[in-house]
C-alpha cells in the first residue's frame, strides 16, 4: 500500500455490509418497475434484465451494473430509483456489525473517509443507519451525483475534483472489481477489493504502515 494514502472511498452495498435479502429487494424492486414499463410479467422481466446484463457485459468485457441494463431497455434511472426508495425497507434486513462500526471510527481518526456508491441519497442514509456508520464519512457521493452509476470516468474525476485528492492519495475499497475499482486503478488510485466484511479488517494494517 502506498505511503501516501489520505482519502479512502468505500462502496457501500456488498462492501461495508453483506446482505442477500436486501440485494434480492432491489433486483425485485427492478423487475417490478420494468414488469410495469414493459407490460410484462415479473418473471420475464427478470430474465429481460437478466439477459440484458448478460449481453451489455459480453459486448464491454466488463460486470453491468442493474440500473445501466433498465435504462438499456428504456427504463428511466431517477423512475427505477425511485422504486428501489419507495418498494425498500433495508431496516427489516440488517443490523449494526460492530465490528465495522470500530474499524470504520478507527480508519476515520487517520484518514478522509467517503462513500460511492450507485444506491441513492435515500437507500444509502437508511442503510448507514442501520449498520451503525452514518455521520464517520465526510461526504456520500450517490447516483444523484451525476446520475450516470459507476464505472463512470467524469463522475469519478468529478469526485476526486470535489474531495481535492490526486488518484495517488486515494485508495477504493470495494465488492465489484469492473463496477468499483478498474477505473480508479485505472487512473492510478489504490484499489482493495473485499468478498465479505471479514476481509475489511486488514485494512487496519493501514495505519500503521503509514507510519505518520
Ligand atoms: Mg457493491
């Protein structure tokens, strides 16, 4: 890890709370508003958005995140979101982990801590506070940002603009390699991909290699 790290910028779903129930809601939620937009069944509009997934990231070579494969099928990105902020109760899914809750305030003492994420302003805040995390980060960048979900270069240098931090300073933390972190690597960030909460501790090693 570079010595020179200030900024690090978490994803939030899949990567500072792992929930299979509450990714299942936002997939329903979807499907819901393309059944409606499409006059469809839900079952096929899962395997429409299912399918167009699928086709988008054979053709880009990289993951397709949900709401780019609805607004490909002529959904609307501010109608889907919110959907996902009407249909969605994360409070009936997750709990407080505190252990991320200690690693997060512990990070926060050392560095500039933001979140990134594709969920929007609404979603992102219910969830931060349910986890226990809301208030430890000095700005969450959502799809309101610039409503163009991640990757996105100009959004990302948007960001970094906006937080006064060169790519050498800023280490990404995310679940999705394509969706979170090739561009920042891209671009010359430091970049840590996590499969569960678990794997977010070594991060702690962080301050002590920084050594300040
Ligand atoms: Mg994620």
């Amino acid at each position: 890890m570079q010595g020179d790290i200030k900024s690090l910028v978490f994803d939030l779903d899949g990567t500072l709370y792992v929930n299979n129930g509450l990714g299942f809601a936002i997939n329903l939620s979807a499907c819901r508003y393309m059944a409606d937009l499409k006059g469809i069944g839900i079952d096929e509009a899962n395997m429409l958005i299912k399918e167009t997934r699928e086709r988008l990231s054979a053709k880009s070579g990289i993951d397709t995140p949900l709401s780019l494969a609805c607004m490909e099928q002529g959904g609307d990105i501010k109608e889907l979101h919110r959907g996902f902020a009407e249909d969605i109760q994360p409070e009936r899914f997750l709990s407080r982990d505190e252990r991320v809750v200690d690693l997060l305030k512990f990070l926060a003492g050392k560095f500039e801590l933001y979140i990134y994420t594709n969920n929007n302003r609404s979603l992102s805040s219910r969830i931060m506070n349910a986890i226990g995390i809301a208030g430890l980060f000095r700005q969450v960048f959502t799809i309101e940002t610039s409503w163009r979900p991640k990757p996105d270069r100009v959004t990302l240098e948007e960001i970094l603009s906006e937080i006064g931090r060169k790519p050498s300073e800023c280490l990404f933390v995310g679940d999705r390699y394509d969706i979170d972190l090739r561009l920042p690597a891209e671009m010359g960030c430091a970049v840590f991909l996590v499969n569960s909460v678990e794997e977010l501790f070594p991060l702690c090693k962080l301050m002590n290699e920084e050594n300040l």
